[in-house]
C-alpha cells in the first residue's frame, strides 16, 4: 500500500511541473547556470523512475532526505508536525466520540420522539456543512476573543479547542449516525429483554448489554476517521494557522518539495493503517463472537 501510494504521489507532483528551485529562475541575481548546477547536486535533473527508486532505496534504510525549502531533516519535520495533528486529531475524536454517546444514550433512554428528530437535525447538519466555513467562523472567533491571529499560531488551549470543534463537525456526523442506529436496534434484540427480565436497571441493560453491541461498527468508523481527520486538518490547520501535518503539506506541495511530500505522504498513510489496525484488535476484544471465529480458523 505505502508503495503505490508513495508512487502515484511521485508521479504527481512531479507531472504538475517545476522543482523546489523553480523560483530561483525568477531572481535575476542567480544565473541560469547556478540553477543548473543544483539540480544536478540534488538530483533533479535525473528521469522519474531513478529518482524515485533513489527514494525508495534511502526509504528502506530509515531516510526520508532533507526539505528542500526547509534546510531540515523531513523525519524530524513531519514527525514534530504529526505531533500537533495528532493532538488535535485526538481531541476531536473525543468531542465526536463523547457526543455522540451522550446523544445516542439519551435517546434509548429517555425514549423521546424530539430527542430522534433533534439527533437526525444534527447529523443532517454536520454532514453537510463545508469545513472551511466553520473554519473561518472559529478564525473570526478566536480574533475576536485574542485580538490577534497570534493566539492560534502559539497553540493556544482556547485555540486548539476551536480548531478540534470544527475539525469534529463531519465525524459526529458519521459518529452519532451510526451509534443512534446502532444502539436503537439493539435495544430490540433477545439478549437486552433478557436481561430486563433479569431485573436489571435500564441503565445497566443500556450501558452492559445494548452498547456493546452497538460498538463494533463504532469501532470501524473509529479506524477510517483517522485518515479522514488527517486530510481534514489541511483545510483547518491552513484556514487557522495551526502548526500541523495538514499546513505543512500546503507549504511542501507549493514549493515542490518533493522529499518532505513524500515524508508527509508515507507518514500519513502509515497513520491510516495504523488506525484501521487499532480498531480491528479493538473490534476483536469487545465481540467474542469475532475472537472465536478466529479460533476455528
């Protein structure tokens, strides 16, 4: 997967022309010659496929190179960047994961029909809403509370709350959609009356019983939202001026900087599948029924 990935991402920026030194040729300070001669020392002059299988070789030893624009190694760059994305990644996770428990739980349990009609209002929005307009609006916000775009670029707490907030809004969507379903219909099945006629509380019935049930398709979306929030935070961390993977994968592909796209690139992927991961060994912890299966193959 990291090398399809990675070789299309190559072919790519690499087809919408120019190099990290193209601008150089528009500083009439620096001869035509001068631009030459580093292309040659940084290996740009080369054909496609031999520079991409120089990368893929320094790859397999651990070395992502060093930014073009950044004088900096691209590990240490991308790595310190996913930091924050993941900083922010998690805490919005957290706001659509909470919430959307908080809403489903409700539901069942106060068993109101404005409760339903006010989670599918909910989702209706969050789904639809563009990402860049709550961006601007959490950007307006946090000006007007700080008085300086300042407090978003120094990482403020206040800040990162905002940025996290919008970067929720289309995972509560997928979130609250799917545990609402989710755990309605498990509160129709044998084992939740089963356990009533045990005398268990309904909270106890809700949160033992029903929610577990519910939980695995939970987890699922769990594993995919993290690449989605990775590839949300660029429209954010762009709009807020947050320092993170998404803002500096803007800046790597305006200045053709093809070693730190290509660290951001492999790095996110990576973060993808390492989410998908986590979720199945969490799927296969919670649902016995999956552990077992796995037992008789």
């Amino acid at each position: 997967m990291l090398i399809a990935v990675s070789a299309v991402a190559f072919g790519l920026l690499s087809s919408a022309g120019g190099d990290a030194l193209s601008a150089l040729r528009e500083n009439p300070q620096v001869s035509e010659e001068t631009v030459e001669r580093l292309r040659q020392v940084y290996g740009l002059d080369r054909p496609l496929a031999v520079r991409y299988g120089t990368w893929v070789s320094a790859m397999a030893r651990g070395d992502m190179g060093e930014s073009l624009s950044f004088r900096t190694s691209v590990a240490g760059l991308v790595f310190s960047r996913l930091l924050n994305t993941l900083k922010l990644g998690l805490l919005a996770l957290a706001i659509a994961i909470g919430v959307s428990v908080l809403l489903s739980f409700a539901s069942v349990r106060l068993n109101k029909a404005i409760i339903d009609r006010s989670i599918d209002l909910i989702v209706l929005v969050t789904a639809s809403m563009p990402r860049i307009v709550l961006a601007l609006f959490a950007l307006a916000l946090t000006v007007g509370l700080s008085g300086s775009v300042a407090a978003i670029n120094n990482g403020s707490a206040a800040a990162m709350l905002l940025a996290a907030a919008v970067l929720s809004v289309p995972v509560i969507a997928l979130f609250l959609g799917q545990m609402h379903g989710e755990l309605r219909q498990a509160m129709n099945e044998p084992f939740v009356r089963y356990a009533r006629a045990k005398g268990l509380s309904e909270n106890e019935v809700i949160l033992r019983h029903a929610s577990r049930a519910a939980l695995n398709p939970l987890l699922t979306i769990f594993g995919l939202s993290l690449g989605a929030l990775i590839g949300g935070s660029v429209i954010v961390e762009t709009v807020l001026g947050w320092p993170g993977l998404g803002a500096l994968t803007v800046s790597a592909v305006l200045s053709r900087d093809a070693p730190l796209v290509m660290g951001v690139v492999v790095v996110s992927s990576a973060a993808v599948w390492l989410g998908n991961s986590i979720a199945e060994v969490l799927q296969v912890l919670n649902d016995r029924r999956l552990r077992d299966s796995e037992i008789d193959v």
